[in-house]
C-alpha cells in the first residue's frame, strides 16, 4: 500500500523554500504520480508551473574525503533516465541538495530540455545516467561523474574549469519561475 498522504524530503524542502521566499504563490500537490511533484500558481490561480523535485541525501558528509570537506559546501547523486528527461512535462526539475555538515539547502532550477542537452553532452547518449552535482563553497556546481581525482580536486580547490560541466547558472537561481508568475 502507498501512503497518500506524504511527500518526499525535497519536495518540502522545496515547497518549504518557495512559501518562505515567494509570498503569494500557492502550491499544489498532484493526487497521483504524473512525474509533476509540485504545481506552482500565482496569487490569482491562473498561471501555473510545473516542478519535478530530486532529493539527493549529502554524500560529503557520508562518502567523501578529506581532500574534499574544506571547498564544497554538499555532493549529490541521482541516478537519471535521459528518455524520461527528453519526455518530461514539467516546466522545470529541481535537484535539492542537502548540506548537513554546513546546514545549508542549495538548490538546481533547470529545464528538462537544458538539462538532456547539458547531460548528453557530458555522458553521451546512455541510457541511465549516474550525475553527481557538486557545490563548491565559492557558489560553483558541477557536474562531477566519471572526472578523475585530479579533476575532482581542482573542483574542490575551486580552479576546474569546463563549460559542459558548469551548472552554476542554474544554481539557486528561481528567476524563470518568479518571471512566469510574477
């Protein structure tokens, strides 16, 4: 049996965010699993966008080395179907990333159309995807599977540099959705 009445640890998280930072808006939980997490609506109900959360527990905190704890803030893994990222209805996906050790919530607001052609230029056309986002404490996220350990700790010493993997302009940044209900 399937509780009815729960939501995942992201989608609080996220629901959580936008009532403290955006007044006004209203948020809407589907009654059955469309692959829509959260329906957004302005103050008038008669815009909508639609959110499908990832919730990654903090793998800096429970898998990562030393090396890495002084530059990143948290480390996230979600495992991802490129068919159901190109099929996705939502307006937008959001990856929360969860920092224990800094008590932080950082957020990654991108379109599912970016985010295939940002995957499938790093990953190629497999599948499923292992993605490790990565948030460095100087407000950078990368996309870290497959980098060899010199990569991942110019990553942590903040001097990696790679356009395909740079997800910082997505990072906490929630201006397309405020833009379309706003």
């Amino acid at each position: 049996m399937k509780p009815i009445f729960t939501i995942h640890a992201g989608e609080y998280l996220v629901g959580s965010y936008i009532e403290e930072n955006f007044k006004g808006l209203s948020i809407w939980i589907p009654s059955k699993d469309s692959e829509i997490d959260l329906l957004l609506t302005n103050h008038k109900n008669e815009i909508t966008v639609t959110l499908q959360v990832k919730f990654s527990k903090d793998f800096l905190t429970t898998h990562m080395e030393e090396t890495f704890q002084m530059g990143l803030i948290s480390c996230g893994w979600w495992s991802l179907n490129q068919e159901k990222i190109k099929r996705s209805s939502a307006d937008f996906w959001v990856f929360v990333l969860h920092s224990v050790g800094q008590k932080t919530k950082q957020f990654l607001i991108i379109e599912p159309r970016e985010l295939h052609k940002k995957l499938a230029s790093i990953h190629g056309n497999d599948k499923n995807i292992q993605c490790y986002l990565w948030v460095t404490k100087k407000n950078k996220c990368w996309e870290a599977r497959g980098l060899n350990k010199k990569d991942q700790v110019l990553i942590a010493n903040h001097l990696y540099e790679n356009e395909f993997r740079d997800f910082t302009k997505y990072l906490n940044n929630w201006d397309k959705i405020k833009n379309r209900l706003f």
